[in-house]
C-alpha cells in the first residue's frame, strides 16, 4: 500500500469518526430539547432555592389607653402558579376565575386574563405575577375563595405574598411626635426614631425559589424562622 492510499483511507476513517460523533452530538441535543426539556428544567428550577429574609412586622405604638397612634397593616400581592393545578380543575373552572379578576382588578377583560393564565400553565410557568395592585387582608379573604383559588396554594396555585405599610389612624395630629419610617421601614423621625431598635423586631427567613425574571417564589417546606415585633405604650 503506498503513502497516499494510506493517507486517503485514514482521512476517510477520521471523516467517518466525526460524522458519527457529530450525529451523536446532534442526537443528544434533540433529546434534551424535545423530550427530556421539561425534566431538567424542573430539576434547574429546585436548584434555585435560596433561604432569603423576612422583614419583621413594625410593632405598634399605643397611647396609655390603648388607643394606636402608630401600627402596620398587612397587605398582599396575588400571584399564581397555574402549572399545579389540576387540568380537570383548570378547564372547568379559568372562564369563571378569568370572570372575577377582570371584575375585581379592572384592568383586563376577562378573555384577556383567560389568555394571560392559559399561555402560563400551557408553557410551564410557575409564577405568574396577576397585578401590581395591593390587596388587604378582607380582599384576600375573598380571592381565597374563588374558584381554583378556593383549592389552596398546594392545589388551587394562589400565592399571597404579604407586604405592609405604616398607618397613623390621626393623620397629621401628633406627627412630629410619633414621627415616620423610610422606604425600609425605618425610623428617621420622632417616636419610630428613637424606638426604632424596638419598633424594628426580628426579621424572619423563609425559603423561596427564583424564577423567571427574576422573581422569587415562596416555598412554604414548613422552616420559615419566625418574625417578632413589639408594641410601644405611651404613658403620660
């Protein structure tokens, strides 16, 4: 066999070797695309776990009689994780939720909150932020019972995500007194200055999972450290 024979048939070999390598590659890409995407996703999903902190509800101050002068009261942000509820339930029953939202919120049409949840859970997403509106604690005693949402957060998706803001029942009366908080619910004046080590309590940590844009959900596994707060009693 001369030099160039040998040349020619171990190019050929190597051409071989790396077709079949690349078909291999190109193989391995379509399974994981098209048929094991949805598992490594999930699998990717859990990874992004992280333990993240709970700010303390801001105790209250009281006059020597009882009467609040300064106090937090909770509020709550709706989302949902349309992926968990069952496709019997979802069916039956998004024509009726889609109703209430757009009834409720009045921002949307009901076909247009149809469409929103509908193209989440038929994509897989597991957080769906509904709207930016604020509820109190009587409104979401209301949405928990709606339909789906009736189901719970482990059947049902519905996610409240709890916030609070400082309310002073006299307004203006006694401001400079009682004082103010910052954007992060510090003391920079008055009474919630001076009591703010007090006031601020302990915050809290509770395990939540990042998701798409760069939301993160809650992930009640029953480790949450509990939050404590104090009141302020004023005495003449």
């Amino acid at each position: 066999m001369n030099i160039k024979k040998s040349i020619l048939i171990k190019a050929k070999i190597s051409f071989v070797l790396i077709s079949l390598f690349s078909s291999l590659i190109f193989y391995r890409i379509i399974i994981l695309q098209f048929k094991e995407g949805n598992h490594w996703r999930k699998v990717s999903e859990n990874i992004n776990l992280s333990y993240l902190k709970i700010k303390a509800n801001r105790g209250s101050i009281l006059s020597d009689d009882g009467s609040i002068l300064a106090t937090s009261l909770p509020f709550y942000k709706v989302a949902f994780d349309p992926s968990i509820v069952d496709e019997s339930l979802f069916n039956n029953k998004i024509d009726s939720l889609s109703f209430l939202l757009s009834n409720f919120f009045k921002d949307k049409s009901k076909k247009d909150y149809r469409s929103l949840i509908k193209n989440a859970k038929s994509s897989g997403r597991r957080y769906l932020r509904l709207n930016k509106k604020k509820i109190n604690y009587e409104e979401k005693e209301i949405l928990s019972n709606w339909p789906i949402f009736r189901e719970g957060r482990l059947a049902g998706g519905v996610i409240f995500e709890k916030t609070e803001q400082r309310f002073r029942p006299f307004s203006s009366l006694g401001y400079r007194t009682i004082g103010s908080v910052d954007e992060d619910y510090n003391g920079i004046v008055g009474l919630e200055f001076s009591f703010n080590d007090y006031l601020i309590g302990k915050d809290g940590k509770a395990l939540y999972q990042k998701m798409a844009g760069n939301n993160w959900k809650p992930i009640y596994d029953g480790n949450e450290e509990e939050q404590k707060m104090v009141m302020i009693l004023l005495q003449p």
